[in-house]
C-alpha cells in the first residue's frame, strides 16, 4: 500500500470498496451468465468486472506516479 504525503493526495479519489464490490458482482454476474448459457449476461459480465479492475489500476498508477516524481 503506497502512502501518500497530505499535500500530493489527488482530488476526487475513488472508493476501493467501489471497485472491489465491482469485480466481485463482475466475477459473480459473468459466472451466472456462464451457467446459464447466456452470451448476454456474460458479456455484460465481463464489462462490469473490467470497468472494476481498470478503475483501480488506473488509480494506483496515477497515485504512483505522481508521489514518485520529484518536481
């Protein structure tokens, strides 16, 4: 876990809890679309899991870039 200083934390910071309920209900709807044989409901899915993982990717490294970089 990267701690940032106070003064370089980035406005608007999204919820981890947010995107890790994402990936689960992602995780959980892409398996019922599976069981089901619903092309749909898995596509759906699987978007809803990516949508979760990439929120908390992309944060991560922008919060890694910018407390790594000296100014």
């Amino acid at each position: 876990m990267i701690i940032l200083k106070a003064e370089r934390k980035i406005p608007g910071r999204p919820n981890y809890l947010k995107s890790f309920i994402l990936t689960i209900t992602g995780i959980l709807v892409t398996a019922l679309g599976i069981g089901a044989n619903s092309l749909a409901i898995a596509i759906f899915g699987t978007i809803v899991l990516v949508m979760g993982v990439t929120t908390e990717t992309i944060y991560r490294t922008m919060e890694y870039y910018l407390c790594n970089t000296t100014q």
